[in-house]
C-alpha cells in the first residue's frame, strides 16, 4: 500500500503527492513510512523559503515567483503553511483560489497545511511535505508561512534561501526587524513598493545590514523591491534567488549538515515525549499536575521525578 | 547564597528581582534552584499577557495599563519579552526609555527578555520570570509580546488573561485574524482607533466571533477601541480585564491545572533532550548527522538508533 504509495509519489503523480501530504498532516504511522521510502530519492529540489508579517502580499508574489519558474521550464510545488482558526478553515478554500491562476497546469503543485495548534510538529511536518515535492521531481519547492514567530523562522531555515518580505507603512518598521528576522534572511524583498516610505524601509534595512561585518566572500542579503499585483521587480528576484543558488554551492556540505541535525534534534525530541507519556501513564501524569497546580510541588522538582520514572523502566 | 536571593525576591527587592530573573535568562541552574525556593509562593498576582502584530502599539498600551494599575492602588510588574537580533541589542535600550515614564515608582518594575533564538525554551523562562514577580509580591504581572507565531501564542497561554491587540490598515485584517490567535484572546483591543478602517476592522473581529457559538455562561470577548498615546478606552480594558477576572474565578482549578501540565511538559522535553546528547556523545551524533545528510540514512531510522542508544544506557 505505501510502497505503491511511495512509488506513485515518485513518478509525480499529483493525487499520490496530495495523499502522501495528508498522511504527514494527521500525523499518521504512514507519512513517516513514505518519507523512509523515499529519502534517497530526495534532495535535489531547491527549496525557497517566504515569510512576513501578515499582509505583505507573500501569496501574490509567490504566485508570481511561480509564474517565472514555469516560464523558466521549472516545475513548482508550493506548501503555504497556514495557522487556521477553527473559526476559519481557510486553507482549502485558499488553495482553490490560488491554484485558478495556474488551471491545467501539472507543473504547478499547490497546498496548504493547517498548523493544527500542536507545538514544534510543525516545522517538521512542513519539511516532511518539502520532501514529498522533492521526491515527486518538482525542481523548485516554495515553502510559504504567514508570521515572524520562531516557529516561522524554523519553517524558513528548512529552505536552502530564505526571503524575508516587508512592507512600508505599518507603522514600527524597526520591530519588525527587530524579530529574530534578520539572522535568517538571505534576500529580503520590500513588496508594495509603489506605496509610502518604500524607500525609507529599503534605506532602514540597508543601514540594519551595514552594521553586520561582511567578509569579502560573503553573501550580503540584497534588498528587492517588488509590487507583487503588477509582477514588477519579481524578475529581479528571481535573479537574486538564481545567485544566492550559485553563490551557495560552496557552503552547501554544512547546509546540509547543519538541516539533517535540526531535523534529528525535532524528531528525537518528539519521540522521547510520547515514550514518556506511555511509561508514566495518564494517571500518574494527572497527580502530579495535580500537586503543581496546588502549589504543594515545583515544576522541576515534579520533571524530575518523571524522568526518574521513564529511566527506571 | 540562593536562599538569600529568594529571600530577598520574597521581600520584593527590585535588584534581587532583576538578578533572579538574569539567571533564569541565561538558563543558569541557579535560577531553578530559586524558582523551587520560591514556588510556594506564588499564585497569587494576577498574570495580563498582551500580544499582536509588530506596530500595533503594544508598548504603549502597556504603559497606559501600568499608569492605570497604578492609579488603582496596584503593584505592576511587566515582561516585554522581545526578540532581539543581534543587530540592534533594543533589550536594554528600550527598558531604559520605557521606565522613564515610571521613574521613581517602585510599584513598577519592567524588564525586556531577549529570547536568544533558542526554540522553546522562550515560553518557559517568561513563565519563570513571571514568577518571581509573583512571588515578590506583584499584584499583576503582564507579559507582553512582539508577534503572532506559536511561540507568542504559546507565552500568552501561561496568561490569566489574553489581549490581542490588532490595528487598523496593514491592508489585510483576515490574515492577521487566522494566525491562530482567536482562540488565544479572551479580550481584543484594536488600537490606533483614530485611524481610518478602525470601525471595519472591529466589525471583522465581532463577525469572525459571531461563528462561533457561545453558550450562557460563556465568555465572549469583547472588542475594545483605544487610542494609546492619548489614553482613549484603556479605562473601558481596565474594565474589561476585571470582568473577565471576575468570571474566570469559577473555572480557575481548571486553568491552573493546564497551565501547571504545560509547564510541566516544557521542561521534562528540554530535559529528555540534555540526557539525550551526554549519553549519545558528540561523535555519535555527528557520524549519524553526516549520514542523513548524505541521503544514506532517512532522519527517522537516525533517530531510532539515537532512542535505543539513550534507553540501553
């Protein structure tokens, strides 16, 4: 079953792809079968990272990036990660509008994954889905997030470049650097570029980065400007994208290093927490959150004593 | 040493405080030796946590909600938990600006957490750090954060109390309202009421509300309008967040119990994964790293090994 699973995924077979990404979605037994399946396979795809704060026009200029890679003979999957209110259930219905503008196209792979509310899985259920792409022979996967938490700058380090999209005129534009946000961004693109204070965001980001001492090797994050609804300046961005590409090649060895020990850490340390919760047992775990929740014990004193439990087995 | 550190935080010494809460940020083990001194202790102030989007003026807010506090007769403490890049090093800075407005008053004490990019740990040492002001006698303790990410969402879950504040005009309202934070918001402010768009944005916030179903004796939040440099409607969130706190006592056991299982969670997973490294050893781990980065092994096969290492310890 998931063998011809893992088969159909590699010979690009677009139901299979959507099927397999469901399977890493609801966290089942067989999304990690498939991923074991084909993880030799992968590797070859360049994963392109877009984030933001909500409102930077991400999903029109992914649509564009999307545009100049098929132009370019490129295929494409996209995975828009989309934390979704219940109230919402915004990601299909997203997904329906989005793919209109590549109607008929198999080369174009579009979907969204709900953030389900659970801590850290994310990050590794995105690269799982990136891998799925990888596997089925797109050539370029675009893995979007909405936000400038940690959980998006962990998503966005899974990329091979990772863009940072800004927009004029939300008020604090220093904040929004201030997020974690600069360490992580190879390219940054201004979009909305035709409104207000475009240049003086670009100048602020500038003076943000010739305060970081660049050697003469170095990859200094270039500034974009783009208006994603008119296509200006995407094709700059592609050329950047396709530089950056070039210019990593060197440093690829510890990129690669660098994300399967990530990888590793996420994996490992969701595994030791579900073996923990299966040796406690519910009952115990109730008692003593019982007595935190009192007062009667501390936290660490309490963790402790678990991990007592799970080590004495 | 720490016993006099914990005695000293007890009594409500401001140096002891910033002291205590400077070794829980640099994840010295001297601050959980002070939080098990102190736990006892605690419970008692009422925790306000204020999150939203980069420019919705949070900060501001928040320092009208201090004035308030105070003027109610009040001891405040504040954490701004703020991701620093190493760029700016804002922290410090900032803390300095933003007590001037409170200079001289010891019933105020703020203080900026950087969140040194470690995943996870964030939500842990801001629960910690509002603990010690707990435990030296703050009546409220709020924790105010820069973003919209899981990480935030999970900072403001260790709250009594959760305000999301939105603003007008960043173009697209929706997708600030997905980013998993209706759930989290027990009171919604829209700041910077003055500006065009703020009755559209308070009508989106009530319709996004009106989907979900409220039962009599639910809470619905309610949507506040304030304008925060002139002080406009904080006396109405004033009122708001005694309301709320006012109706949460009957469920109180329920949310002491979540939040003590969270914690408890947080740290027996930080934990797993320290025991996990000294018993693998770094050799070990970097040989596996090198094999999944060649594609010769799949991350979770790696990580099976990594598990039956640590357990045949």
């Amino acid at each position: 079953m998931t063998s011809s699973l893992a088969d159909r995924v590699l010979s690009g077979d677009a139901r299979a792809i959507a099927r397999a990404i469901s399977l890493i979605e609801d966290d089942d037994p067989g999304g990690v079968d498939l991923i074991r399946a084909v993880f030799a396979q992968t590797g070859r795809a360049f994963l392109v990272g877009v984030t933001g704060p909500p409102g930077a026009g991400k999903s029109t200029l992914v649509d564009r990036m999307v545009g100049e890679t098929r132009r370019a003979g490129s295929t494409v999957g996209v995975i828009a990660v989309d934390p979704t209110s219940p109230f919402t259930g915004g990601a299909v219905l997203g997904d329906r509008l989005r793919m209109q503008s590549h109607a008929g196209d198999e080369g174009v792979f579009i979907r969204s994954m709900a953030t389900r509310g659970q801590l850290g899985g994310v990050a590794r259920a995105t690269a799982d889905a990136a891998l799925v792409l990888d596997a089925s022979g797109r050539d370029i996967v675009v893995i979007e997030t909405v936000g400038v938490g940690q959980d998006e700058v962990e998503i966005v380090r899974t990329a091979d470049v990772s863009i940072v999209t800004l927009v004029p005129g939300t008020g604090d534009d220093v904040q929004a650097l201030k997020a974690g946000i600069m360490e992580i961004a190879d390219i940054f693109v201004v979009n909305k570029a035709d409104r207000d204070g475009a240049d003086r965001l670009v100048s602020s980001v500038e003076s943000n980065l010739s305060l970081h001492a660049y050697g003469a090797g170095d990859w200094r994050p270039p500034v974009i400007k783009t208006v994603a609804t008119t296509g200006d300046g995407v094709p700059a961005l592609m050329d950047a994208i396709a530089r950056f590409r070039e210019d990593a090649r060197a440093n690829e060895g510890t990129r690669r290093r660098s994300r399967a020990e990530s990888r590793l850490r996420e994996i490992v340390s969701e595994r030791l927490m579900a073996r923990l919760e299966r040796s406690v047992g519910p009952g115990n775990l109730a008692a003593l959150v019982e007595r935190v929740a009192a007062r009667q014990l501390d936290p660490y004193t309490a963790s402790d004593q678990l991990l007592k439990k799970v080590f004495a087995d």
